[in-house]
C-alpha cells in the first residue's frame, strides 16, 4: 500500500496537478482573507486556463508556451469584452476568432492545449462581459494568474529540474 502511494506522488500526474492546485489556491485565500474573492477568483481561473500548456519539454519552450497562452486567454478576454455590445463588429469578429483558435490545434500538442484555453477563456468571458476600465482590469488579472502559475511551474522545474528525465528513463527501464 505504502509503495503505491508513494509511486503515485512521484509521478508527473501528481505534480502537474499539485502545481495547478498550488496556483490556483494561494490567490483565493490570499485575496479572500483581504474581502476580495472575485480578485482571488479571477487570477486563479488565469491559472487554471494556463495549466493544459505546462507540458514536459525544454525549459525554453516551456516558459514561452506558458507566457504565449497566458497572454492569449487574457487578449481574447479583452477582445470579447471590446467587441460584445457592438453585434455588427462582434459576431464577424467571434467567427474568424474561433476559427482561428481552433486551427491553432494544428501546431502541435502544446498549441492544442493552447488552443483549448483559448476556447474555453472565449466561452467563460460570456459569464463575466464588463465595460470601461473593468474588462481591461479582469484581463490583466487574467494575466496574473497566468504569470503566477510560470513562477509556480518553474519553482517545481528548479527544485527538481530532471524529474521528468529520471522518470522517463525509470519507466523505460521497467518496460524492457
């Protein structure tokens, strides 16, 4: 039973899930303890939205992944928001986006996780449609979330940087 448990907590499952949990968390109950739940909420779902691209490769097109689909689940926010009250500009403008996001899957699998994010940040930007200074308000803690899941991801990265290494070659081992 132990040996099970302890296979468990050392696989990439477990730590992708302990660093989506982790940054996630922290903002909710940091900004929740201040009276400011949405503010917790709202960069926690930028961390949430940011996670499906955080997938083992290189450091460098890790970090650019993650940087490339925080920004991008903030824009098409920001994007959704500008365009919604005016429906001559908004529905051309949501087909092409749509459009676009979804042919993004061609890229490869990080830019199809980036693509779900994507998709799924247009589909949850209609729950929260804000005008003025608030939508560009919500973006950016969108974005922040986004960024506080990078520094989360890269804290696991350096404090174990050959994990995922170590447990491919164990897997392999094990196979043959």
């Amino acid at each position: 039973m132990i040996t099970k448990i302890e296979k468990f907590t050392d696989s990439t499952y477990f730590t992708n899930a302990l660093k989506a949990t982790i940054s996630a968390v922290i903002p909710v109950l940091i900004f929740t303890y201040f009276g400011l739940f949405e503010i917790g909420f709202t960069i926690a779902l930028g961390a949430f939205l940011t996670y499906p691209s955080d997938i083992p490769s290189s450091l460098k097109h890790k970090i650019n992944g993650i940087i490339v689909t925080a920004f991008l689940i903030a824009g098409v926010n920001l994007l959704i928001n500008l365009t919604y009250p005016i429906p001559i500009v908004f529905y051309p403008f949501f087909s092409i986006l749509i459009f676009i996001l979804a042919m993004l899957s061609v890229y490869g699998q990080r830019a199809t996780f980036t693509s779900f994010s994507a998709l799924l940040s247009v589909s949850l930007s209609f729950s929260n449609l804000h005008t003025g200074l608030e939508m560009v308000q919500h973006s950016a803690l969108i974005l922040a979330g986004g960024l506080f899941y990078l520094i989360i991801s890269l804290l696991f990265h350096y404090l174990r940087p050959y994990r995922y290494a170590e447990l491919q070659v164990a897997e392999c081992i094990k196979l043959t």
